[in-house]
C-alpha cells in the first residue's frame, strides 16, 4: 500500500508538472514557482513515507532498497528541478540566478515542505496501511542521535560530498548520472542515517521533523539548515 501511495504521488505530480509547462509557460514566474513546488513536494510526500518504511525487515536492506530506487525515480521525474535550496545558492551566487528567482524558488521548496506533511499527516489519518497506525501521535522523532556539535559536522560533511559529487557529474550522461548520485546518497544514509538521518536538505528536513524544530529550534536550525548551507558555501568559495 505504501509503495503504490508513493507511485500515486509520483504520477499525479508529473502530471501536475505536464499541465502547468503546457499551460503557463508563458507565465514564466508562475511557472517555474509551481514546478519547484510540486517536484520537493513529490520528494517530501515519499521520503516521509519511506522513513516509516524504515523499520520494515530486513533492517537495513530494505530502507536502503527503496531510497536507491526512490531516488532514481526522482531523479529520472524531475529534471530541472532542485527541491532542496541549497542547490538553489549555487546559481545565485555565480550570478545565474538572480535574487528574486532565487527567492522564489526557495519559497516554493519551503512551501512544498509543508503542504507535503500536512498531506502525509492527512494520509497517515486515514490508517491505509501498517505503518501508518500510530504515525499521527509521533511527536518529535529526534533524528538526532549524537551532539549537536557532531552532528553539525556530519551534516556539513555530507553537504560538502555530496554538492561536490554533483558538480563533478555534471558532463556525465543523465541516465547514468542519477544512478550515480542514488547510490551516493544511499551510501549516506547508510553512513549517517542512524546519527541525523543524513539529510543535507534544509527543506527536506522541516518537511520531516518539523516538531523538533518547533522544540528545540536553534539546533535543528544550526545541523539541519546552516550546516548543509555552509557546506554549500564551502563548495562555491573553493571551486
């Protein structure tokens, strides 16, 4: 049931991303906002329902199954898309993008994030499959499984690994190059999902544990949306 959700997300946002490059192309802001809308939201909406996905036997192969094929799908989906603002500094900085693009595409990720939860929450309601029983009365899950401190490194480390991994697969041909990207971070996840959950996606993060944020808002601010923003920084400053 969880699968086939996730395959009804996935479809009705590339349909969604059909209509609005067929009717609003020539709105070009409108356009572009909508379409960073709905691709973080499909990433947002699936993501949530794969970390509840993440206990299912055996433990980890299957979790670390379907964020490999997840994130292929996701990246075969949505091309041109960023879904995460980091990625979104890179253009701004180099003078590709101006601000108030920039702005706008941020604001879309920022936007889809929370109408991803409040979707899944609804969903979750509903008690469709499993996993979903119980998943309304979580509160803060608390990813965070070491200090702040380490944290803070790992999620700057895996930032920096992984926007320097994109940039330098860039001229590699598309069908390979998510494929490539996938089991980089599949092997993230692997490596630090049991300490932050390795996500490295500001929005991504508030669209996964936005009770920690309200709880303890300064540091899930620092590891889960500074920490990949250095890390971008970094990136650029050293290229």
């Amino acid at each position: 049931t969880s699968l086939l959700l996730m395959a009804g997300i996935m479809a009705a946002v590339g349909l969604c991303r059909r209509w609005t490059r067929r009717r609003l192309r020539s709105r070009h802001r409108l356009c572009t906002f909508l379409l960073e809308m709905f691709s973080t939201f499909q990433v947002c909406a699936c993501t949530n329902e794969l970390c509840l996905l993440g206990n299912t036997e055996p433990k980890p192969h299957t979790a670390l199954t379907l964020t490999y094929g997840f994130t292929v799908l996701h990246g075969l989906t949505l091309a041109g898309s960023t879904c995460n603002p980091c990625g979104t500094l890179q253009p701004m900085w180099g003078g590709g993008m101006s601000l108030k693009m920039g702005g706008l595409k941020v604001g879309a990720q920022l936007a889809a994030a929370v109408l991803a939860r409040a979707f899944m929450r609804f969903i979750w309601s509903l008690e469709m499959a499993e996993p979903h029983f119980g998943a309304l009365s979580q509160g803060c899950s608390n990813p965070m499984q070491t200090t702040e401190t380490q944290a803070f490194c790992i999620e700057l480390l895996f930032s920096v690994v992984f926007q320097l991994t994109v940039l330098r697969v860039e001229s590699v041909n598309p069908k390979y190059r998510v494929h490539l990207i996938a089991l980089l971070i599949t092997m993230l996840v692997y490596a630090g999902g049991n300490l932050t959950g390795a996500i490295f996606n500001p929005a991504l993060a508030f669209s996964l544990h936005p009770h920690c944020f309200y709880d303890k808002f300064l540091s899930y601010s620092l590891v889960y949306w500074i920490a990949p923003s250095l890390g971008k920084f970094l990136i650029l400053h050293l290229r």
